[in-house]
C-alpha cells in the first residue's frame, strides 16, 4: 500500500520537488520573504510529531510500555533530534531555533512568528488564534490543516501527514531548494540556513524515513478504511504545502512587480 500511495501521490510530489519558487529566491529580500513564510511550518512540524509521542508512546505517570517499540523508537528518536540537535556551532538546540538564527542572519523579519506564539503561549484555542491573525491566507490555511488533523486524534492520520507530508517529502524537496536557493546566492554566507536545511536531508533520507513508513502500516495493517483516510489525509497535507509554497511564490512576484512599477 505504500507504494501504491505513493505513486498516486506522484504528481503533487514532483511539484513540490520541482516548484517554480525555488528559483524565484534571488534576492535577499526573496529569501526573507521565504523564510518569513516557511518557519510557520517549521514550528508546526513538532506539533505532528508530539501528537504521535503522545499517543504512540506512554508520557504520563505510572508508566507502563505500550504499542510498538519500533514505533516507540521512531517517535522518541525523532523528538530527541529535533527538540535538541547538535546546531553549526556544536550546542544543542531545536531545529525550530536553529531556523529562528538563520532568519536573524539572513535578515528576515521574525516579528509575525513571535506574536503568533505568544498567543499560543497564552493558551488560546488554535484554530481561535489562526482565524484571528493578520498572517497571509496561505500560511493560515497550512496552520489549519495541520491541526484539524491533530485533533482528528487518530494517530493513523496524523502519521499520514507526518509521513506523507513531511519525513517522506523532505529530503527531496529540501535538496532541490537549497541546489536552486544556491544557485542565485553564490557568495552570500547562507551556512545557517543551508545547515537547517541539510540535517533535515541527512536524518529523514537515512533512517527517519523509512521507520516513518513502516509506522503508516503497522498502524493500518489490514484495514482498507484506515489506508482510504491515510491516503486522503496524505493527499491534503500535500496539496496544502503546495498552496503555501504558491502564495509564497506569488508575494515574491507581486513584490517584483511593485519594484519595477
């Protein structure tokens, strides 16, 4: 079933992959445009993956094992590297902050970020604090996937979307972004935002990956109706990444656009 998942999903994969955005970044102000956008779904990604911790893995007391220890290892080794791995400097730290430095360094504007997590930090309901934002509609709407799918509380669909949508996506679509971003960008000191970039490609294309996808059937096994729903869930998370990459797209041309006027 994976693999026939997966060649269905071909078409939306191939355009995420080879997304016409990638060689818009030509500018530094393209690439703070990029990141400004992007970090939203570099923040939400730890939200799929403790969704899965929490109910893949025991995290409350008294403690007892449950489900699959392969699965058990996947969750609690994926948590262990993005909340705390090793940044360019040798220090510990999440992916989400390394991201947030290499926004410093590149001079990208973290203030859209930063307010929408002190609502979080607040403890308003979510789809509350999405509804509310002045964020484009596009990164909305990427929000808004993510957590209904969360809170569908069916870990099966939330590992479609964690499987499909992003460990099984990213290593080839980020090594496209960071060949395409370098490309226009030869002498720029892109070190921190490539290397957020490149522990992504080394650590889902070598293992995460593939236990992200042995994860999806063991959940399912044989049950048709599941696989249907891993499918459609697959299919939106793909075709919601596809809309934010697009409306990044478009603020970079519409910017272009207003400059040349």
């Amino acid at each position: 079933m994976i693999k026939e998942i997966n060649a269905s999903l071909e078409p939306l994969t191939s355009q995420l992959i080879h997304h016409p955005l990638y060689k818009k970044i030509s500018t530094p102000e393209d690439l703070q445009i990029f990141m400004e956008y992007h970090v939203f779904a570099v923040w939400d990604f730890m939200s799929l993956l403790t969704a899965l911790q929490e109910r893949l893995t025991k995290t409350t007391n008294p403690w007892l094992p449950v489900g699959d220890p392969e699965t058990r290892y996947l969750i609690n080794e994926i948590v262990l590297a993005e909340e705390t791995d090793i940044n360019i400097h040798g220090n510990r730290q999440s992916h989400f902050e390394m991201y947030l430095d290499a926004m410093t360094a590149a001079g990208a504007d973290k203030k859209k970020i930063e307010d929408f997590l002190l609502h979080v930090n607040h403890g308003t309901d979510i789809f509350l604090i999405i509804a509310t934002s002045r964020l484009p509609i596009s990164i909305k709407q990427f929000l808004k996937n993510t957590f209904e799918v969360i809170y569908s509380n069916q870990p099966h669909r939330i590992a479609s979307a964690f499987t499909f949508g992003r460990e099984g996506l990213i290593p080839a679509m980020f090594s496209s972004i960071i060949e395409k971003v370098q490309e226009n960008f030869p002498k720029e000191d892109l070190s921190l935002f490539k290397y957020y970039f490149n522990r992504h490609i080394e650590l889902d294309g070598d293992e995460h990956g593939p236990m992200a996808f042995k994860m999806v059937e063991d959940l399912c096994a044989n049950d048709q109706d599941k696989w249907d729903e891993v499918m459609e869930t697959a299919e939106t998370s793909l075709k919601s990444r596809l809309d934010l990459w697009n409306g990044i797209e478009a603020e970079i041309l519409a910017k272009t656009e207003f400059v040349s006027v």
